[in-house]
C-alpha cells in the first residue's frame, strides 16, 4: 500500500506534472485552494479533473478569498489590469532562463504560505508525511515564494510548529527544472496536460498573452509538442512538434 502525501493541485500545468510525479510513489491527497483569483471556476474544473484522473479519493478545496480582500495583485484585484508579456520573452532563445528582475503584478503577496500552512494542517490531521507542490524557481515569474530557499526555512518552521511526533517535509520535485523539461516530464510520466490550465485572465480559451501564457507556449515550442489546450489566437507551434491527446 502507497504511503500517503498531500499535493496542491491549482489545475496548472506545473501541479500536474508534480502530481503525476507524487503519483508515481504516493497514494495522492488532492488539496485546492480558490483564493479570489481571476480564472477561480477554471482552475477548480482543472483541479477536479486531473483528480479524477489519478482516482484521488482524498480531496480538500479551501476558500482563501480573503486574498482577494487584501489585493494587491492582478489576480485578485480587478482594478490592476493583467499585463501582456514582454516582447523578450518571445524572442528569449531555447538556451536562456527566463528568471524575472522584478516582482511582477501578478504576485499574489505571501500567497503559497496561506497554502502551505492549510496543506501542513491536513497533513498532520491526515498522517501525511509529505507535500508536494509545483513551485518552479527558473523560466518562471520571479515569485519570492517559489524559491528553494524559500522551502528550507518553511520545512524549519513545520519542525518547530507541529507535533514533536510530527515527521512533514515539503517536496518541490520541478523546482530546478525549465518550463520545457517540465512539460517533457510530463509527456514522458503521461501527464493529462491537456487538463491543465495555466491563462491568468481567460477560461475558455487561454488569451495566449500574458506571462503564464507565453511561458507555457514557449515550453511546450522548446519542448517540441502542440500544446491540447486551446488559444483565442492561432499558435505556430512549429513544423516538427507533436500533437498531444
């Protein structure tokens, strides 16, 4: 019998291939976390269907909207437009890592810390030993909270915030990874991506424009695949890549 392990699973193409890797070995607790977000129905929709997918039986959706209440960020907060992607992240070769210089808007302040600490309450509720979640440090948005180090402190205060008895470590197994390898990952561990949802502003069609957009085309281009999902503009994908299911 799979020994047991929480995964937050936003319906973003980074928590399922992390899904599919806890997957592998674990027996999946499936945690979502709605926080007032744009594209909140979409996600929940990719969330429930990458669940159904693995069969997770254990399933948990918190409503974090009071993130939505504090603001300041374009995902939460209506007010602050989504912004387009930076022409140089079109051009970016396949080589270079695409790491942000700056915060972008699209930060949600402190978020993946309102996440943690539910995943660790379950956890511990549930005798899970470990959590996964698909933070990516490199060829992403530059977001404080998806940083290593960020995870080495977090495991610390999980030691000296729980049970004595309490054995929890949070896993970031695509941390180093560039978009492209993830989603070769993917492909390889027969990931559902095309149930994933990565668009930070649209949830029928992706917009293919904002940041989350374009990382994702960019990673599925290097990574020489067509991206299942659908786009509101044509995307050339390439002569040589590969549809996938």
């Amino acid at each position: 019998m799979k020994e047991l392990a929480v995964v937050l699973i936003s319906g973003g193409l980074d928590s399922c291939v992390t899904t599919a890797i806890a997957a592998e070995r674990y027996e999946v607790a499936g945690l979502h976390v709605t926080y007032g977000q744009r594209t909140a129905a979409r996600e929940r929709r990719a969330f429930d269907e990458i669940a159904d997918f693995y069969g997770v039986n254990e399933r948990l959706v918190a409503d974090l909207r009071y993130l939505r209440d504090i603001g300041g960020s374009a995902l939460t907060d209506e007010r602050i437009p989504v912004p387009r992607a930076p022409d140089s992240l079109w051009r970016a070769s396949p080589e270079s890592r695409v790491v942000s210089s700056s915060i972008p808007v699209t930060y949600v302040p402190f978020r993946n810390t309102h996440l943690l600490a539910i995943a660790v309450s379950w956890s511990e509720v549930l005798g899970a030993r470990r959590i996964f979640i698909g933070a990516v440090a490199e060829d992403s948005s530059g977001y404080p909270d998806c940083r290593p180090e960020y995870y080495r402190v977090f495991n610390q205060l999980i030691e000296v915030g729980t049970r004595p008895e309490t054995r929890i470590d949070v896993v970031t197994p695509i941390i180093h990874m560039r978009k492209s390898e993830i989603v070769q990952k993917g492909v390889a561990l027969g990931a559902p991506l095309q149930l994933s949802w990565s668009c930070y502003q649209a949830e029928d069609r992706a917009c293919g424009q904002c940041e989350s957009c374009v990382l994702r085309i960019r990673a599925f281009r290097q990574a020489g695949f067509i991206d299942p999902i659908p786009y509101a503009q044509p995307v050339d994908w390439g002569a040589e890549a590969i549809p996938l299911g």
